[in-house]
C-alpha cells in the first residue's frame, strides 16, 4: 500500500495482456460473425435446422397487449401473435376471413354477426370462442383499462358512453355494450349507426381476443414469454430489453403447416444506418420495414449499389404529411393565403431530393384507403398561381406580408423538410417564415385545440398514418369541426356534414362519391392543410425470402415464404 | 477510511432528497404528458392520467414515489405499459457499466502513457505529435468517430462484428470482439484528455523543488519520474475520474445508439422526451447513485496517492 | 532604472540584474517569443474576424438551397436557378447550400460558444474550486455537495422547460409581458438566441472546473511554500491568488481547452430541440451533426467543419499549453 504507482502499473499490465488477448481475438470473431451469417441462408427443412429470419426494428414494441397498444412497433408484434375476426390481405389489403368464417349484415346496417371457425385453439389447449371476443372488447372499452386505442370501438354501440365514464364517481354497465356471444362459436356486434368500415375494424388488433384466464392469473405481467397464450402462427419466447425479441411458429395454430419460416428475431435497431450496415454484412435479413423510411443518404448508398438496389422494395403507405394552418389566425384567415403556401410547395423536389421515397399529395388520404379520389384532387404544385392567389390576397410580390413561423418537431428529417418549406415559401412567395422546433409532447401540447389562439403558430407540422384503411379514419377522424381535434379550427361547413353522412352511408359506390367531394372542399377550396407527401416504405430483403409488400396491413411473417438458393 | 465510506453515503440521503424533489417538480412542470399523441382524444388522456394517478397534486405524487422508492419499488412504465422500471434499466445499467469500464480502461492505457511521454520530451516531436494526435481524439466526436470506426474495420476489413451485443455468456471472443469498437469509439476522446491532463500536471510536478533535489541526489531520471513525480502528477487525473466516469454514462447514449448496444444511456432522453416519470426518476436515482460513488472511490484514491492531503474527514 | 546604470557600469555586477515585472507581464513576454503561439493567436484573431464580418469571406448566402445540388461534390459548378455559375468549395450540404459559406457564417456562433463558454466556466468553476478547496473541511464539504447535486440533476428537463417557457414568451405582444420577461426575450434576440445557450452550458460547465482546481489546491495548500506564506500572515485571498493559483492552474487551463468541443456539441444539441440559433442559421456543431449517416456517400459534409473545429482546437490547446508554461513559476528562469 505504500507505494500506490506500482498499482498503476499492475493495472496498465493487466490492460495491455487484454489488449493483447483481444487483438487476437478478430479473426475468431470474424469467422463466427461469418459462420452466423451463412447459417440462415443455407439452411433449409429438410435439414431439420429451424429457418431463422432476422429483422430489424427501430423501436422495440412498448407492449404486447392487443387492447393496449398504439404505435406500429408494437402492433407487428401482435398481429402474429393474435389472429383477429378479419385480417388485412398484405398483398391486395382487402378485408379476409381469419377467426371468422363468414359474417352477415342486418338490413338496418346496426347488427354484424360473424361466425367462427371451429378448430382455432390457444397455444395451451384451450379452444378460441365467442366468448374470448366479447371478453377483449369489454377490456378495450374499459375506463380502467385505460386503452388509448378504445376510440376506434365507438361505432359499436354504447362502447363511447361506457369509456367515458368519469370513475369512480360514475359507474356504468358494461353489459349494455353492444356485443354478444350468440353462442360457442358466433359473435354478434350491435352498432350505434350504420358502418360499413365496420369490416376494416373488424381486423384491427385492439378487437383481438385475449386469454381471460392468463390475464387474471398474471395481471399485467400476462405479455411476459414465459406467461403468455397466443393464437397466431407464432409464440414469442425470448424478450431482451432493447435488444431483441425471439418468435418461434406455434404449433397450434391452424394452418401451422403453411407456415415457412420457424424462427424470426426482431432486432431492435435505432441508428439506420447501422441497420444499413448490419444487413450488408449479413447479420440482418430484411431492414426498413418498420413504420419509419429509411433516410435518404441511406437510400442513396443502397440505390448507387448494384447488389442493394436489386434487394430494395418501395411503394406507398397509408400515411400522409401535410402542413396545418390555424384558420383564425391572420393572414392565414384568409383561403387566398392558404392556397398560395400550398400551392407554393414543390412536392416533387421535396419527395426526391430532401425524403428520398413515398409520393407527391395534393389530397389528404393516398390513393388505396377506401373512398380516397384517384387521381388525386386538391391543390397542385404551380408556382405562378401561388404568386397570383397571394397577389389576389393583397400581397402581390410578398409585399406587405407579415412574418410567421412555421413550428415543428425535433427530428431529423423534420429539420430538412422544415428548411425546405422555408427556402421554397422564400423563394417561390417572397415571404418569411420563421422556424421554431420543439420537443415532440411540448409540440403537441402547444397545437392542440384548446391553446389561445395567440400562442399557436400560424403553420405547423403534423401527419397522419391510418389506423385502417377507410376515409372515415382520415377526413371525418383528424378534420372534422366538431367531432375531432381540428387543430386548424377550421368552422363547420358543408365537408363536414357529408363527412359524417358518409360514415354511415351504406351504398358503397355512394361513400366514395361524397368523400371525393369531401377532399375536394376540405383541401382543394378551405385548404383546412396543405398535404405535400404520403410516405413509403423502403424495404430491403435479402433475395431467399419470398414475401409481399404491405401498403396498408401490418406485415404478417406467416406468409413468407423460403426460396432455395 | 471507514469513517469517510460511511459518511459519504450518508452524504448520498441529502443528495437524493434534493435532486429527486427537484426533478419530479420540473418534470411535472414540463407541457404535454406520457399519454399524448397526435391520434389520441384529449378526454381519453384525461382518463388515462387519471388511471395512473397524475390527476392528482404533484407533492401528493412525489410523497407517494417516495414511499415505494423506500422499499425499492420503482414503479412501472408507463410508456412500457405494465412493465417495471427496474427491469429495463439495470440490465441496461450493467451493459453500460461493462462499455463504460473498457472504455475508460482503453482511455487510461493509451493516455497515460501518450501524457507521461509528451511531458519528459516537452517541446519535441513526440510531444507536439501526442499533443496533435490528443486534439483529433477530441475534436473528432463519437458521432463521427463510431461510424468511420465501423466502415474501417468492420464493413471494409471485416475484422470486426458491425455491431450489437454479446453478453459474456456467449464467449469470450465475441464478448470482446464486440465491445471493441464501441469502447473505443467512447474512450477516444477520453484518451486525449487524460494523456493532456498528465502531461500538464507530470510537467507541473517536474518542476518541484523536491524532483531537482532527487536529481542532486543522483538518482536515475526513471527512477525520479515514476516513483516521485507521477504520484503527485496523477491528482488531477484522479480528480477527472468522477466527470470521466459521468462522461461515459452520458456519452455512451451516442456511442450505444450507432452501435445498437442494449444500455442505459438511451433512457436519458427517451425517459424524458417520452414524460415516463417514474423511468426519469429511477434514471435520476441511478445517476446521483453512481456520482457519489464514482467521488468516494476518487476521495479514497487521493488517500493513496498523497497521504497529507486534507480530506475533509 | 537600475538595469541602465548596471550595464554603463559594465562589469561591477556579477549577474545581469533586469526589470522587475509583475507574472502577467513576464507570461505575455514569454508567450509572444514562441512562433507557434503567435501562429495560434493569428489563427484565433482571424476567427474573430470571419465571425464579424461572415459576408465579406463567404461566398453565398448560408441559407440559399439548390435542391438538384444535393450533397454535391466539392468543385461542382452550378447550373442553374439562383445560385448559376456558383462553384462549390467545399461542397454542398444535403439542401444544396454553400458548405464553405456556411462554414463561415457559423463561424459567429461557434467561437462565441467556444470563447465565451470557455471563459465563463473557467472564471466561476476555479474561483469556486479555490475557494473550496482552501476552505474549512466543513465548507468544502458542503460546497462539493452542492456541485454533487448539480451534477446529478438532469439538466434537460430545465433545458426543455426554459425552451418551452421562451416560446410562449415570444408569442406575447410586448404590452402583455412583465419587465423581467420582457428583459429576458430582448436579451435572448439580441444575442441571436445564444443567451439561453450561455446560461446552459454555463450551468454546467463550472462543475469539472471546480473539482479539478479544488483537488489540485487540496494537495499543493501542504506544501512548504504556502504554510510559509500563512506563517508570515499573508491573507488568505492573496494566498489563494498569488500562490496556489499560478500552481494550480496548470491542469485547469489543459481541461478548459479541452471542454470546448463539449460547449460546441451542446450548442447544436440545444438548436436542435429548439434552443438557441434556429436553422436555417449554422453553426459547426449542428454542421456535422447533420452530416452524420452521409458519411459515406458524402462525407465533405461532416469532414469541412470538423476540419475547422480541430484547427480551432488544436489553436486553443497549444495556446493553453503556452499559457500554462509561461504562468509556472519554476521556469522563470529560462
């Protein structure tokens, strides 16, 4: 103890012989990051080894529970671990039959009675019946579930009353909710109106059925690999935190023998490029396929790369971007002012050169989400009418034109495409805009409908991605005056009566007539917004999967199949 | 020495109550909470918040955290619904503490050194050399340096896995062949600053009265640097201990973002950005945790190091 | 002046006696003989100057896209639109802009964070440090405490607050804000935004400074020299000042430099959530965080400003380095 250097001195030995030891330990390293690499690949059933998939995520789920989850990260999970009544088609993205065979529509439009398959079973034995569903939906639509999700359930009857209910001063009967077991195997929905996108809601995850038992034995801790009962054609067995999540086939699932692929592991990646990185050296078997694009210096590289480009998948997705105005705050109080900075985007510019993917939007819903217009209505990129609506407006050349700010989210890509729209309104208008980031709850706190209007921006940033794939999701859900948050503020007018008639309107040819009117009135005369892109996927798979590309179901693994190489 | 251990930890009791008190009130302060989304009504956050108690007064909140923080309950996340807090974070706490430790081992093995040489050759080419290669370590941020470092010897030579973790249940080999870059990448810049804080304090110390008086006495110049000049010349790079191991907490959000490694640093921000208070919280608590004991272990190295120094005790 | 009559007189003295001068005037003399200082002092000046006057050396606007130009190569001319017949020095960025003008207007907000940063940190952090360390244990105790505590408590939670109470400040009408809010927006505008960067940098910043001092003071106030100034009664400010301080500050200086590239990054972090300058305004820190994921395929983005920040850097350290030296008591006599 006397003379503490020699300590240091012991600890630099120490440090160096590991040092030392390591410096030998690449070339292992290497050939076992390699072995891994080749291992999937190869690999196939007739070997008897379990063919592995690996995919990345950006973000790792938040929860596994079917009534508890809202972001894409955790909804992907669940849907291959929990079948619904109906499920989305990946490839067409129409409504098929899962848990339910076949259902049936009253005449008033109020009454779905779906009719289940008879051989679907939990993973523990227990066979799947009417009584599970009913089950899920009381949970989703209880107040002290607290489902941030329970909205998408209002349509069913007395689901909104009993959600809303201020416990525990108030109480409510849960029975009176409008579903029911008829018997075994139907399952009967009562709704409060006429709802033909009833069928897309059929096949969203916060319907699917729950394992009442295991939710009661283990309370919240029922997700957990080792606690958990599923239905789908996969069982989750290992959860590492932030790390990765492991799913392997369920044998009791249905159509287990269709499935291909027996193992996937869901890796939790944040950085895309080190996604990038990790799938050129074949750690990684499909990348990009969560709910974010991959950023454009990414596609770039993978675009000026032969082998990558090849491997690249791109296509639309059910989600949109726009710029929102606040309609009563001068000048954008004026329509002439709201045509100009729409029409004064060029959206192709900022599609392919500051995004990198997804397409142009001049209307709010993309092209595919029922009722949405095709081609797409709206006002268009033209500059020289943007000039000509804001000289109409009484400020020709940018004259006289106040400084406004333009407010945003603290993102990466938001900054850019927040830089754009500043240089294009500048250039394009002669104007100025003032940019103002903030942190992502601090922004939403500060735009939404209560804030005075003095404190709220004139423009600011917001999108939106389809909770399924019906207009009465996008128009009459994000825009209505009355019956959503219109952050614009915009006054009720004529849109959006025929947004809520178009809801319940039950002639199929008839809804997307009006709501064709709807995005015409909404976006093309008010401009309640100026919609500039819908975003798209930008998924890589290496070329031994065989798979289909979702634009607006959630992806299910099941369906992939394995080509020999 | 066991009278300053037990007082340091008591010294933890104050700490704690004020820094968890403060950041529950200005977290509760900040606009916007864990249920908001631009998709969900503003009357079903209400319900929401009111299921998980944060309708309720702030210091009523507080009292009751406190309460379970007492017997080690953390609470679960609210962000993770269902979840405890704890189950993240100390695995997460171990994985950053592993990088963090080669890391810093990575920074004292190439520092030391570099600052001890610059400082016996001052004004040579070693020195300005170590001195200019100690700027690039610093200047070059992990940001930066963690991306070329992967593209270097992991994409182009392929010496190296890209990234990830491998738990040391999985080998050794791969244990390190893993952690290599990522440490690193962190100690870098840690490097350059311990070899330049050495080689400014050895060239202090150097010019003491009592180095020129071992010299007269004819000891050899080795003998004279090592056993009496670096002694005294390792105070302030003992004293950069306590900020370089906070350093390596906090600098390791980067470095484990580029390099997908499952640690805690990401709860830093995400805790916040995403209003998790009982994550923010237990995340405070570790954080303070570990500052007064990274300052103890400084407190009993200075001990060591110079047994006339006034310790406060 | 004695010197004079000495060196008439010739031979009369036996060693050459000199003018007595205070430590700053010896330390400045000695600074200036060495040519590299004197290279980083140029370097530094010119800074300043780019910073002052960014539209006399830049040769675009720092905001003018050209969105065909893209993450163009360094030397590429452009062709059309605003910036026709414009030639890219150093390359442009990922909205087409200038990367070299750029690299000058943000000089301003990079050396401003860089020296003020520094200077402020340094100021605060070494006086507590000396203070604490010369103080009564009891005190010490307690002041350590204290930078315990501010260093454990997360500082982006008041970050974020204080960016979410200026917003809403701003958007007031000036009749509606009270004299102190109404101070702290102008003092915010007129400094670009920086004043609410200073104030959290500078919140934390001081407290590796004032470990730092205090450990080195810890050990040196045993020393022979500074018990021998309290035997002859010096007082403690003047112990403090003369005698431990040119002792101590060796280290001190080496960390300051050090930190500098910590102020720059924090600096981009803050402009980021929304702090500070706002983009389209550059400044090196957020340059290269911009430039990151480019790095392959168009690294002059991230390669250009780190260029500059390590140049700066380098100019600080070996700066700080000549400092310190000039200030060590026992190399007077050289």
């Amino acid at each position: 103890m006397r003379n503490p250097f020699w300590y240091v001195l012991a600890l630099t030995l120490v440090l160096v012989l590991a040092a030392g030891c390591t410096a030998a330990a690449p070339e292992a390293g290497a050939d076992v990051g390699a072995e891994q690499a080749t291992d999937t690949t190869a690999d196939t059933a007739a070997t008897g080894e379990p063919i592995t998939v690996r995919v990345s995520t950006v973000s790792e789920p938040s929860t596994l529970d079917p009534n508890l989850a809202e972001d894409s990260f955790s909804i992907t999970p669940i849907e291959q671990l929990f079948l619904g009544l109906t499920n989305l088609n990946n490839e067409t993205g129409a409504v098929e039959p899962e848990l339910a065979e076949s259902w049936t529509i009253s005449e008033d439009g109020l009454t779905w009675t779906f009719n289940l398959r008879q051989d679907a079973v939990w993973s523990d034995g227990n066979p799947v019946t009417a009584n599970d569903f009913v089950y899920s939906a009381k949970r989703a639509v209880m107040p002290e579930t607290a489902s941030p999700y329970a909205y998408v359930l209002y349509s069913v009857k007395n689901a909104a009353a009993i959600n809303q209910t201020a416990i525990p001063t108030d109480t409510y009967d849960i029975e009176s909710l409008g579903v029911r077991a008829v018997d075994d195997y139907t399952v009967e929905f009562t709704l409060e109106a006429p709802a033909s996108y009833f069928e897309s809601i059929s096949s969203l995850w916060t319907l699917r059925p729950v394992p009442s038992w295991t939710i009661e034995e283990h309370g919240a801790a029922w997700t957990e690999p080792e606690n958990i009962v599923v239905t789908g054609p996969y069982m989750i067995t290992e959860w590492r935190p932030a790390e990765l999540l492991v799913f392997e086939k369920n044998p009791s699932y249905y159509n287990a023998g269709q499935v291909q692929i027996d193992r996937v592991e869901l890796h939790v990646i944040t950085d895309q490029n080190t996604e990038l990185a990790l799938y050129e050296s074949g750690d990684l078997d499909v990348i990009g396929d969560s709910a974010t694009s991959l950023p454009i210096q990414v596609l770039t590289l993978v675009r000026e790369n032969p082998t990558l480009s090849a491997e690249l998948h791109e296509g639309p997705r059910a989600s949109t971007t726009y710029v929102g105005f606040t309609m009563t705050k001068p000048p954008f109080d004026n329509a002439l002012v709201r045509k100009a900075f729409s029409a004064a985007i060029d959206r192709e510019t900022i599609v392919r050169d500051v995004v990198g993917s997804g397409i142009p939007a001049t209307q709010f819903a993309p092209k595919g989400v029922f009722g949405a217009p095709d081609p797409e209505v709206g006002i268009a990129t033209d500059i020289e009418q943007a000039q000509a609506w804001l000289a109409e407006a009484g400020y020709p050349g940018g004259e006289g034109f106040p400084t406004v700010t333009y407010r945003y989210f603290s993102n990466t890509l938001e900054e850019a495409l927040a830089q754009a729209l500043q240089a294009m309104w500048a250039e394009n208008l002669n104007v100025t805009v003032e940019l103002e980031s903030m942190e992502f709850p601090a922004f939403l706190a500060s735009t939404a409908g209560t804030v005075p209007v003095e404190e709220m921006p004139e423009m600011w940033r917001l999108g939106w991605s389809a909770d399924y794939p019906d207009e009465n999701n996008w128009v009459y859900e994000v825009f209505h005056c009355t019956d959503s948050q219109n952050r614009s503020r915009a006054e009720c007018t004529e849109a959006d009566e025929l947004a809520k008639a178009a809801g319940s309107e039950q002639d199929s040819q008839k809804r997307i007539e009006m709501y064709a009117q709807v995005e015409q009135m909404m976006f093309g005369d008010e401009v309640r917004a100026a919609p500039y892109y819908h975003r798209g996927f930008t998924t890589l798979t290496k070329p031994f999967i065989q798979r289909a590309y979702s634009t607006f179901a959630p992806v299910n693994w099941d369906t992939w199949t394995v080509v020999e190489q | 020495m066991l009278r300053l251990i037990i007082r340091r930890f008591l010294w933890f009791i104050p700490v704690f109550f004020v820094v968890t008190g403060i950041t529950f009130l200005t977290m509760h302060a900040l606009p916007g909470g864990p249920f908001d989304t631009d998709k969900t009504p503003p009357a079903m956050v209400q319900r929401m918040e009111q299921a998980f108690g944060l309708n309720r007064p702030v210091y009523e909140q507080y009292f009751i955290w406190l309460k379970n923080a007492a017997q080690l309950d953390f609470g679960p996340s609210l962000k993770q619904r269902g979840r405890p807090v704890a189950g993240f974070l100390l695995p997460g706490l171990a994985v950053s503490a592993q990088l963090g430790l080669f890391a810093m081992g990575f920074a004292l093995l190439i520092g030391l050194p570099a600052g001890i040489i610059a400082a016996l050759h001052r004004g040579r080419w070693q020195d300005r050399g170590a001195t200019f290669v100690a700027i690039l370590g610093v200047s070059v941020p992990p940001i930066v340096m963690g991306p070329l470092l992967m593209w270097l010897f992991a994409l182009q030579l392929g010496w190296l896995p890209v990234a990830q973790w491998a738990g040391l249940d999985e080998g050794i080999i791969p244990y390190l062949s893993h952690i290599i870059l990522p440490a690193v990448t962190l100690g870098a810049g840690l490097s350059a600053i311990i070899a330049r804080l050495t080689r400014a304090s050895l060239l202090q110390v150097l010019g003491e009265d009592y180095i020129r008086t071992a010299h007269a006495k004819g000891l050899a110049r080795r003998t004279v640097t090592i056993r009496h000049a670096l002694r005294n010349a390792l105070i302030p790079v003992v004293t950069y201990l306590g900020p370089l191991a906070a350093a390596v907490l906090t600098g390791s959000l980067v470095v484990e973002q580029i390099f997908a490694i499952p640690g805690m640093g990401r709860y830093f921000v995400s805790s916040i950005t995403s209003r998790d208070y009982p994550m923010v919280m237990a995340v405070v608590v570790i954080y303070a945790f570990i500052i007064v004991f990274v300052n103890l272990v400084v407190d009993v190295l200075y001990l060591f190091i110079d047994p006339r120094m006034d310790h406060g005790l | 002046m004695v010197s004079s009559s000495a060196q008439a007189a010739g031979s009369r003295a036996a060693a050459p006696s000199r003018r007595s001068r205070t430590l700053w005037q010896d330390t400045l003399r000695r600074l200036l003989r060495d040519p590299v200082v004197v290279i980083c002092v140029l370097y530094l000046a010119l800074l300043i100057v780019v910073a002052i006057f960014p539209s006399f050396f830049a040769t675009a606007s720092y905001d003018q896209t050209s969105f065909p130009n893209n993450f163009a190569a360094p030397g590429t001319v452009v062709s059309e639109g605003k910036l026709a017949g414009h030639t890219y020095w150093m390359g442009a960025d990922k909205l087409g802009r200038d990367i070299y003008s750029r690299l000058v207007y943000g000089t301003r907000v990079s050396i401003s964070v860089a020296f003020l940063g520094a200077a402020v940190s340094f100021l605060i952090g070494v006086s507590y440090g000396l203070f604490a360390g010369y103080s009564r244990p009891r005190i010490d105790n307690i002041m350590m405490r204290i930078v315990d505590i501010i260093y454990a408590y997360p500082t982006l939670i008041l970050i974020i607050l204080l960016q979410v109470f200026l917003t809403a400040l701003a958007q007031k009408e000036p009749e509606q804000m009270g004299t102190i809010e109404r101070m702290l927006v102008d003092l915010d505008r007129n400094s670009g935004g920086l004043f609410f960067v200073f104030l959290a940098i500078g919140a934390v910043s001081w407290l590796n400074m004032a470990r730092l001092t205090r450990g080195q003071v810890m050990h040196y106030k045993q020393q022979e020299f500074v018990q021998a100034a309290q035997v002859v009664g010096a007082s403690d400010r003047r112990i403090m000042g003369r005698h431990l301080l040119p002792n101590v500050i060796g280290p001190c200086i080496v960390a300051e430099t050090l930190a500098i590239p910590s102020y720059i990054y924090t600096e981009a972090f803050l402009s980021f959530i929304g702090l500070g300058v706002q983009p389209p305004m550059p400044s090196w820190g957020s340059m290269i965080a911009d430039g990151y994921g480019a790095l392959r395929t168009a690294p002059w983005l991230i390669l250009f400003p780190a260029l500059a920040l390590s140049l700066t850097m380098l100019a600080f350290n070996f700066l700080g380095d000549a400092v310190r030296d000039a200030l060590d008591p026992k190399l007077r006599d050289r």
